[in-house]
C-alpha cells in the first residue's frame, strides 16, 4: 500500500533531518579526550566535565606552547584558514 503523508509530514520530516544533520555535525566538531591505560586501551573522557576540561586546557596549553616554537609557516597558516 502506498504511504500517503501530507504536505505537512513532508516538512515535518525533512525538518527532522535537518536537524539531526546539524546535531551530527555539531558533536563532530567537540573537541574529544581519549586516555590510554597502560595495557594500550583507549577510553574517552565525557564533554562537560572537569576532568575532560582540565585535560583539555592542558592540552591547549601544550599545542601554544609547541607553536611558539615553530617558523613562520606561512602557506600551512593560509590552508588553516580555509577550514574555518
């Protein structure tokens, strides 16, 4: 039997995919903090807690310090741009 929906579930649907299109893309791009045990397994620190931003800020920390280090890159500075 055919399905027969409205010009109303329609929108309906393709709201809801739109948005869980944008809810996907939107955890995608959170930052995520895996540790390792010393038998090599990974597990992930959850978003939002003070565990997960400490390590996080330490991490940032770490990544400025290391840059500041670095030459001037110049066209690798031009290509980050471009995924902003």
């Amino acid at each position: 039997m055919k399905d027969r929906r409205g010009a109303v579930a329609r929108a309906t649907g393709l709201a809801e995919s739109v948005a869980a299109a944008v809810r996907r893309r939107q955890q995608s791009r959170l930052p995520r903090v895996l540790l390792y045990d010393p038998a090599g397994e990974p597990s992930v620190l959850r978003s939002g807690t003070v565990d997960h931003d400490e390590v996080l800020f330490i991490a940032d920390g770490l990544v400025a310090v290391a840059l500041e280090d670095q030459p001037d890159v110049g066209v690798a500075d031009d290509l980050l741009e471009d995924e902003l």
